[in-house]
C-alpha cells in the first residue's frame, strides 16, 4: 500500500494521544494538498479544541474535559483515516480505476436502495425457476449478468468508500442479516467490508461484522463475518483511540464457544502461512513415491515410464502388490495433511490463476456459483456432466479452485478420448468427496474461506494494494498475540496455540505470544514453554521446577540448560536423579557419560558408553561419544577404530571429521589431522583458527605448544 509519511506523522500523534501536534502535521499536509472539504473538518475540530483549551487555560475545570478531548480524538482519526485512504486510492491506479467505476455512476447507494436491489434479485429469480426452462434461459443469463456487474460495483464501492457513519452501517447490516437477501451476496459484501477496514480501522465497520457474527443465522455469513473483524483488529488504534471497543471484544470473548472458534481460526491460518511448505513435501516427499511405485521415474525433462522387466514378476512376485500398499500409504499421507488442515490443493491450483476470469478481483472472493456469467459457456457445455457436478458440490476445493477447476476442465475436455469423457458424463471416475454434513460445519466453512483468501493475498496480480494479513515478515497472521487478547478469557486457551505453533516448529511465532502472556496465566507449561524456545532456557525450566520439581521433562530440560552453560557438574547430579527414575534410558546415559567427559571422568563415562555399545553396535550417537571420551582419555587406538566406522557413511558428519582430526593430532599423525581439518574446514566454511579455539583448554592439556599450533594454522 501506498501512504503519506506526512499523514503518518499525523497518525503518530493520534496514538501518542497528542491532539494539538496531530492537528499541526494535518495542517501541514492540507497545505500541500488542499481540499476545501478536508479544510473545513479540520477547521471546525481546530476551533473546538482551541475553546477547549481557552476554557482550561482560564482555570475552569470541566468534568467532562476527558470525554470532550476523547471525542475531538475521534473526529481527528475519522479524519486522517478518510484522508489517507483517499490518498491511497488516488496515488495506486488499481484503486483509482475502482473508485471511478464505482463512485461515478448515477446509481444510489444508500442501504435502503441496496437492500431492495437484491431483494428484488432473488424475487426476480425465483419468478424464473416458475418458467419453462426453454423460454427463461435467456432471460436467465441476463439476469445474472446484470447482478454480477451490479455486485462489482457495490463490492467496488465497499472498498474504496473510506469511513462510515454509523447510520449507514446499520443500513448495511440490516441488509447483511436479511433473511431476504441471497447468502452469496452478503457474503461478498462481507469481504468488501473486511479488506476496506483492514487497510484503515474503522469502528463501525468492525462492530457491524462484529454484530453479524453474533446474529446471523447463515453459518456462511456468520462465519466470513469472524474472520472479518479479527483480520480487521487493530490493536494501537483500539487501545489509544476506541478503547471502548476493548470492552465490546471482552464481552464477546466472555463466550467459550466464541473463544474456542477463535482457537480454531488460529491454527487454520497457520495452516494457510504454511500451504507452500506443505507443498514442498508433497512435491520431494510423497508425489516422487507414487510416481516411482506407479512405474514411473523423475528425470530432469520430466516423468518417464519405465520399461517393462520380464524378470520382475520372476523374481520379486509381491512387488507389485507391496508398489500398490506403498502408493496407497502416500495417497492416505497427503489425506491425513489435509484432513489436519493443510491446503494441499495450493501448489496445483496456484499454476490456474491465470485466466481471464481472475482479473477481475470480485471473483477471487466470489462464493461458488454455476450461474456466474463468466463461466456460463462451460456450464451450459457441461450442464449433464455428473464428473463436473460432484466435483463442484462435494469436491474438497476452495471457491477460487472450483472456477478454476471449470475454466480448466473446458479447455481440457475436448483432448480427452471420447470413452474418457462418456466415463465423465456418467460420473464414473473417482472423485475425493466432502461428505455433506462435513461441508456444513463451520471450521469447514472457515477453511475454505481463508483458502480463498490465502490465494488472493498470495497470486493476485494487484494485491499489493491491500493490507496482507499473511504477511510473514509482520506476523499480523498471530492474532491472538495481540495485546487486546491478553487479560480476557481467551488466554485459557493461549497454552493450546503456543503448543501448536511449537509442534509447527514456528518457534518465532511462539515468542510473540509468549509475550503476550498475562502474569497470572504465567503456569509450569507457560515456562516449559520459554524454555523450549530458546527464551532463557535456564531462568526459566528452573521456575517449571518450582512449580513441580519432580516432573521428569523440566528436569531434563533444565539439566540440558546447565550443560549448555558448562555447568556439568550440576548437570551430572541432575543425570543422575533423572536415571533412579528410568535407568536404561539411552538419552539420559549418554547425557551422563558427556557430562563425566567434560569433566575429565573419563572411566566413569567409558563404562556407561561401553555397555551402551554392546547393546547397540551400531547406534552412531553411543559411537561418537565413545570416540570422543577415548580421545580425551589419551586412547586413541581405540578412538581411531570407532572414527573409521563414523566416517565410512556416505555422508559423514562434519563433527566427526573434526573430532578424527583432534585425535590423529594428538597421536602425532599430523599429515593425517591435516587433510582431516582441511576437509572440515571445506565442508563447513569455517575460519582456520576455530581449530585451535574450539578446543583450546584440551590442545593444551594434551602438551600441544604454542609454535605446533601456528604451524598447524600455516599449513592449513
């Protein structure tokens, strides 16, 4: 989005509360731009100020001094906020052609006239469906065509119209909850308010969606109207300039069935931020095992079949049975990630916006219709296709990939083989299917939306021209780590979303809402959690261990803390307490032995690693351990043998190339430490002296001198 570095400074003083300054920047900028209308708003809130002012200055003290000055704020931020996003519109092209189409016509769009409109589209409608089909189809299609132009207009006008008044926010909800008004329209309507208030908070917006969600009957108005004012929230504005709203949001929240929709509506928009992660491990991890078990193989130019062996059926006779088990196991991975929430869909439908139909920005939000116009042709061509008709009633899409999945299945349908496409005229193929019941629940519902959303955000070719609730690098998408959740009811269910995010592996996301935390909703899971991310790990499993100081995950935790802080006697004794509690567990073992290694009790730490190797030969972790403590102990044989097994692998670890190198060092093999750090040192792009300063206090232990060592970095 385009704005003012002048009407932001006026922004800055309104949230700073410092009316008098965000009147002199307002001043500033009007004089650069002047607009006889924006003039007289500001002359006239100027005016009561200054008489606000005059009758504080000559000691008179008004009660209502505060509610006074609350109110001038208000018309201020109406003010600014209908200024800049003018000047929004008026500086992006896109915007300036909407605002022109829309606000230029002769129509009227007062709420009363709007709600007759579409009243009288589904009247209209519904005299129709009274007609023979023959005669009405004509008059079918114009009718659509006129609405659908009609609703681009209205949806154009919605988002490019500034701040409401309150009386015509009342006009428009009175219309978004008519029971006479066709859903598909509301819903619309509804996205149109939602990225308008997105790009500048306005109240009455907010409360209108907010009034929506809490009274509509519609499950898939109510639901587009949740999103709507959470994505619209903005927290510095509530807080500093409509606090009041504050009170509304904590009213609303005093509702489980509100917070533990909000819940939900949290993760499914982490699961939209990760829609190209997701696709990525469909692409390099399942998609590659079907293909390979179906026959097939990747190549650079693409997917190749493989020829035909006779001798497979001869010598491997299951296989193609166990190819079958393997393919199947990928198909019902994928259906796991979608049945989780995952936009599975995205990576394939992303290559199918390109189509005429999605310049137009109405339709990316559009609810799914076969009558829309701009899909007419294929849907008069594929009015008996059954294939076509389950796909788009129970097929497991999005809106924007239902169009698509038509525009696409038109130009398609007439390169298939003509029993291809009888099978799909009889609804013969197989078709994933949404079962109807699920298709009405609301976290469906929701999902599917913010599919919609996800992908207008992500590939329309104008979107920077909107405020992106996905944004990554902002992390608007956490909405309930913003301050205005903090202190309600919804903080019960905080623990839940943090824990999420962290099994996500979206750490970073898990210290905003940490931070957001209440000090009262500060619990042993709360601290468990701050630790786990890295948020002072030993501070905070020590407060876990205070709240419960025999649970077995904080001690470890905070056993691991101490290690990492080079407490390793403290760490040993916590070892210790942890094995009376299980004492084969390999992790705590192996933390042990480490932990006598650093401090130089290497016999201790080989008999714990000895016996773990005779029970596991082969498990590398034991290995390198070993290794490493025979090394320190001066047993470098022994050490050496253990290396020669870690780096026969395909792909050693570069650790293990530098801890063979230490050991070769110390046994006065230097030409063979050499080619080791050299190759270390390749591998990793690490500086020479981090050789010597890695393990500095072991180097002089084992009688290394200071002129071997500069030999050694000369050499390297």
């Amino acid at each position: 989005m385009i704005k003012s570095e002048a009407l932001t400074r006026v922004l800055e003083c309104l949230i700073a509360r410092n009316l008098g300054e965000a009147i002199a920047a307002m001043d500033s900028f009007l004089a650069v731009h002047p607009h006889q209308i924006n003039t007289d708003r500001l002359f006239a809130i100027r005016t009561d100020y200054q008489l606000m002012a005059d009758y504080w200055r000559h000691g008179f003290k008004d009660p209502q001094l505060t509610q006074l000055y609350d109110n001038l704020l208000k018309r201020m931020y109406v003010l600014y906020a209908n200024i800049a996003s003018n000047y929004t519109v008026r500086h992006m092209p896109f915007l300036s052609s909407l605002f022109y189409k829309a606000h230029m016509t002769a129509r009227d769009w007062s709420p009363q006239v709007i709600k007759e409109d579409l009243e009288s589209y589904v009247s209209d409608v519904a005299l129709l469906d009274l007609e023979p089909e023959h005669t009405s189809e004509a008059k079918r299609s114009d009718l659509y065509a006129r609405h659908y132009r009609s609703m681009v207009e209205l949806f154009d006008y919605i988002l490019t119209s500034g701040l409401w008044t309150d009386s015509f926010a009342a006009g428009i909800e009175d219309v978004l909850l008519a029971p006479t008004v066709d859903s598909n329209d509301q819903q619309l309507i509804i996205s149109g308010v939602m990225l308008s208030a997105m790009s500048y908070f306005d109240v009455t917006k907010f409360r209108l969606l907010m009034h929506v969600y809490q009274q509509a009957k519609d499950e898939e108005v109510r639901q587009r109207a949740l999103i709507g004012w959470v994505f619209a929230l903005d927290s510095v504005i509530i807080l500093y300039i409509y606090p009041e709203v504050r009170e509304l949001l904590k009213s609303v929240l005093e509702d489980e069935h509100c917070c533990q929709e909000l819940t939900e509506l949290q993760k499914q928009v982490i699961y939209c931020i990760n829609a190209e992660q997701d696709n990525a491990t469909i692409q390099k991890e399942i998609m590659p095992d079907i293909i390979k078990h179906q026959g097939f193989h990747i190549t650079k130019d693409g997917v190749e079949e493989q020829e035909e062996d006779p001798l497979r059926d001869i010598l491997h006779p299951n296989e193609a049975e166990e190819n079958l088990e393997k393919v199947e196991a990928s198909f019902q991975k994928m259906i796991a990630m979608q049945k989780q929430g995952s936009d599975i869909y995205f990576g394939g439908f992303s290559q199918m916006k390109r189509f005429p139909f999605f310049n137009e920005m109405v339709n990316w939000l559009m609810p799914f219709d076969m009558n829309h116009p701009e899909i007419q042709t294929a849907a008069n061509q594929f009015k008996g296709n059954r294939f076509l008709k389950t796909m788009m009633k129970n097929g497991p899409f999005c809106n924007s990939d239902k169009y698509s999945f038509v525009l696409a299945f038109e130009q398609v349908i007439g390169q298939l083989p003509q029993n291809v496409r009888n099978m799909l005229d009889r609804g013969e193929a197989a078709v994933q299917e949404v079962a109807t019941e699920e298709i009405m629940k609301p976290a469906y519902i929701r999902r599917i939306y913010l599919q919609d959303l996800y992908r207008f955000f992500r590939l329309f070719t104008q979107r920077d021209a909107f405020e992106n609730i996905f944004d990554v690098q902002e992390q608007k998408y956490i909405f309930f780590a913003r301050s205005l959740f903090s202190g309600t009811p919804i903080e019960q269910h905080f623990n839940e979303i943090t824990s999420f995010l962290i099994k996500k592996k979206r750490h970073r996301d898990a210290i905003e809402m940490l931070a957001n935390y209440d000090l009262d909703r500060q619990d042993f899971q709360y601290f468990m959690m701050c630790a786990y991310v890295g948020q002072n790990p030993l501070k905070n499993y020590s407060r876990a261990l205070e709240l419960q100081p025999e649970n077995e995950r904080a001690m470890a935790g905070y056993a691991r803390a101490l290690f990492s802080k080079f407490k390793y006697q403290e760490a040993l004794e916590l070892f210790d307490k942890l094995l009376s509690l299980q004492p084969d567990k390999k992790s705590y073992l192996l933390n042990k032995a480490v932990c006598q290694t650093n401090l130089q009790q290497y016999d201790e730490a080989e008999k714990v690693l000895f016996r773990l190797n005779y029970e596991s030969p082969d498990d590398i972790y034991v290995n390198r351990v070993l290794a490493w403590t025979l090394t320190c102990d001066g047993k470098y044989e022994q050490a050496e043998k253990f290396y020669e097994q870690l780096l026969s692998v395909e792909e050693p670890l570069s650790e293990d190339i530098l801890n063979n190198g230490y050991c070769l060092w110390f046994s006065g093999r230097v030409d063979e430490a050499v080619d080791c750090f050299r190759r270390y040192l390749k591998e990793t792009g690490q500086s020479k002296q981090f050789i010597l300063d890695n393990e500095k206090e072991l180097i002089r232990m084992k009688g290394i001198t200071e002129p071997e060592c500069q030999m050694m970095l000369y050499v390297l």
